[in-house]
C-alpha cells in the first residue's frame, strides 16, 4: 500500500479528468481541443517542478523519497504514456494504433524512462563522469521550461476572457477538486493515514503540470489555454499547497 498509493495518485486523476471534462465539455460545447488541454494539464500535477521545493519546504528531505514516486512512477510515467494517447485522439493527428504506438516508441521522455529502468534492473552503475555530466544537463530542465513557458504567457484580459470557463474550471478542479477527492479516498475510504498518503495527497494539489502544456502546444490542441493553466495555477498553488498542507495535518495527525 506505501508504494501503491502515490503511483496510484496520477493514474487515477488523469482518468477521472477525462471524465469529468469530457462531460462538461458536451454540456458547454468545448472544442475537442479544448477538452484535450484541460485533460493534458489540469489532468496531471507539476509534482516536480512545483512539488519537489514545496514537499521539501514543508516536509524536510525524508519526504522526498515518496515524492520522487509520486513524479516518476506516477505523473512522468502516466504523461508518457496514456498522456501521450490523449494528445494523439484529442489532436488532428493520425489516430490509428500504429500511429499512436510510432509516437510512444518515438518520444524521447518515455524512452529515456524506459531506458533508466533497464539500467536499474540490469544492475548497471553510471560511471561518476558520466553522472556528473547527466546531472548538469538535468539541471538545465528548470530554466528551459521556465523561458518556453514564459514566452508563451500574455497576461491581457482580452486573451484571457476567450478562454474564461474552461480556465477557471482547469484551475478549480486541479487545485480544489483533486485534494478533495484524494482527501476522501485515502483519509475517509481507505482510512489510510500514512505518511506515504499524506505526501500524495500534498501532491495531488500541486498547479497543472507544466509538461502537459508543452505536448499540448506540440499536437496542437488549444495551446493558449494550456499556457494560461499553467501559467496562472504555479503561482495560484503557492497559496492553496500549504492550505491544504494544513488540511493534511489535521486529517492525517503529522
């Protein structure tokens, strides 16, 4: 159950984003695209980029080994795969199952997941030069995306407005409703008041995942809206995380 719980966490939000806007996009009549970029971004967590710093700043370094799990084995794995699956049928791409497994075979986060994974289960150590160079260049990540996302984000009340109701359901529903609905799950279903569950739950209120609206922009969904997801909840989360870390700490008793 330790690990089973924050791997979970990811696979189990992305299907229920799919759900549940899918459903409202047919009562308010989102375009495809539209429903695609909110499944992509409000559908996973930034459980790394925003979550590493804040989970460490609220919960000391010993909490990270079950935040690592959450991101790879959860949100990064899920992203690669069925994240990519939903960009595919979502996008005015080739839809078919070949085209859609060349895209999974062919993106380079997934094979580079895959192919750590073998490195660990073959017993393989990276030599100390090699680690030094990978661990630089990983170092690079933060301010990549930083300057890709930036560069996108606009902040005029006249792009905004386009994009209102989907962008204030986005936001609602990664910051408000997904805490909410692990709250229920782990604390009143599973009564499950581990350290692992509290961290994961933590996780699960963190801004849209930043990630989602780069692939987003790459199938060309609506790009805009993933932008201003991402752009608007990473600041919106550094007030929500700690209300709900304080949540946590009366649920699970930490």
């Amino acid at each position: 159950m330790e690990l089973l719980v924050p791997i979970s966490m990811a696979w189990i939000l992305v299907l229920v984003a799919l759900i549940v806007f899918n459903v409202l996009g047919r009562i308010f009549k989102w375009k495809k695209e539209t429903i695609g970029a909110l499944v992509l971004t409000a559908g996973f967590g930034s459980t790394s980029f925003v979550g590493f710093p804040i989970i460490e700043a609220l919960l000391g370094s010993k909490a990270m080994d079950t935040a690592i799990i959450v991101s790879q084995a959860g949100t990064f794995l899920a992203l690669s795969t069925i994240g990519l699956v939903i960009a595919t049928v979502y996008s005015k791409h080739d839809t078919t199952l070949p085209a859609i497994l060349k895209r999974l075979a062919t993106f380079p986060p997934f094979l580079a997941l895959v192919f750590s994974i073998l490195i660990y289960l073959m017993g393989i150590t990276i030599p100390a030069k090699i680690d030094a160079v990978l661990v630089k260049l990983a170092a690079s990540l933060t301010p990549v995306i930083l300057v890709s996302v930036g560069s996108k984000l606009h902040f005029k009340f006249d792009l905004v407005k386009p994009h209102q109701g989907p962008l204030l359901t986005g936001l609602f529903f990664k910051l408000i409703f997904s805490p909410i609905l692990f709250w229920l799950l782990y604390g009143q279903i599973l009564h499950d008041y581990s350290k692992a569950a509290e961290i994961t739950l933590l996780e699960s209120a963190m801004a849209p995942v930043v990630t989602g609206a780069i692939i987003a922009a790459q199938f060309e969904l609506d790009a805009k809206l993933a932008y201003l997801l991402v752009g608007i909840g990473v600041p919106l989360s550094l007030i929500s995380v700690p209300f709900w870390f304080l949540v946590a700490k009366t649920v699970f008793g930490s």
